[in-house]
C-alpha cells in the first residue's frame, strides 16, 4: 500500500493496530489514511466466498461443526491478510467527503 501524500510505502503493520482500518498513519509523513471503500469491500467478499467454498469443503468431508468454523475463521483472515498489500488503496481522511459535515469551521 502506498501513501498517496508522499509516495511512500505503508507497512502493513499499521493495519492490524487497534483502531483497524480507521488508524491507518503513514509512517513518514504521519498522515491519516483510510482504504478506499470499493477495494475495501471487494477484498471483504473474496475472503467470504474463499472462507465459504473451505467450509464447504470440511462440511462435506465430514468435519465436526466446531472445525468448520475455526477453519473458515483462519481463511477468512488469512485471505484477507494476504490479498489486502495487493487489492487495498489507501486515500487521505481529508480528502473523504462524508467527513466534510463533521470539521469545525
């Protein structure tokens, strides 16, 4: 993921702070980023239908319930992890207009 401030890298180490995706700071420039919500939810849907086609797979099986659901947890988060440096773009806070009601003038 790239700054769109000053061009840099992000790590993604900043996504998995506390605050999520909502806390994201540019490590140079420390700016306040947020992913686009296009990406951001086709990444969210890849991840449900991989994390749903392994389900399926351990269901038919014949995997108890409880392997089923720790299964599709991990491919969910691992999926999502893994695509998320490729698919997600970030963008300035400034720049997102449903903030533009909320400043003080």
């Amino acid at each position: 993921m790239i700054c769109p401030r000053c061009n840099n890298p992000v790590p993604m180490r900043s996504l998995w702070q506390a605050t999520g995706l909502s806390g994201v700071v540019c490590p140079i420039c420390n700016a306040s980023l947020w992913p686009t919500y296009l990406r951001s939810a086709i990444l969210l849907v890849v991840a449900l239908l991989a994390a749903n086609f392994e389900a399926t797979v351990l269901r038919r099986a014949g995997y108890d319930l409880a392997v089923v659901m720790l299964g599709c947890a991990v491919t969910l988060f691992v999926v999502y992890a893994g695509l998320a440096p490729f698919v997600l773009r970030l963008r300035l806070k400034e720049e997102d207009p449903a903030l533009l009601l909320h400043t003080k003038r």
